[in-house]
C-alpha cells in the first residue's frame, strides 16, 4: 500500500449506518460512513461486503466483547408460533 501524506486520515471516518440482506449463502453488508460533517452526497461513502454467514456470527460476536455485553440469548418458539409455522 503506498504511504502518502494523508494516509493514515483516508482509512478513519464516522459509522453513519449500515443495512443487510441476505446473499445465498453470504451477507451482503453495506456500510456508510464520512471523515467529515455531511454537507452533500458527496461527502458520504459506501462499502459493500460479502461476509459468510460464519464471519457475520464472528463480527456480530467480537463487536459484543469489545464493548463489554454479551449476545442475547435466542427466544425460544411457543406453541402457537409452531402451530402457526412462524
């Protein structure tokens, strides 16, 4: 990777929001962010990932570490929700 004089401030900016959908067997994840207060679209940038659905469970679980929570437990199905199909 070259080094220039503002390397190291191209690789920072601000989560601004992020969606999901399904892949297949991926996660399509897209992610927006910007170095600097949004004055116009311009100013926003936008990343698209593939992530296995393994590394979706991997990021979802170190991002819960990192700021000191645990993942909620999975809600068990109730009866009518099985008789129901949901």
């Amino acid at each position: 990777m070259a080094e220039g004089k503002n390397s190291g401030d191209e690789n920072f900016g601000i989560l601004l929001g992020w969606s999901s959908t399904p892949a297949g067997e991926r996660i399509a994840l897209k992610m927006q962010s910007t170095r600097k207060i949004v004055e116009s679209d311009e100013d926003v940038r936008e990343f698209r990932y593939f992530l296995s659905k393994e590394q979706a469970v991997q990021l979802g679980n170190y991002l819960f570490t990192v700021v000191g929570e645990t993942a909620p437990a999975p809600r068990k199905r109730g009866f009518f929700r099985r008789l129901m199909g949901g």
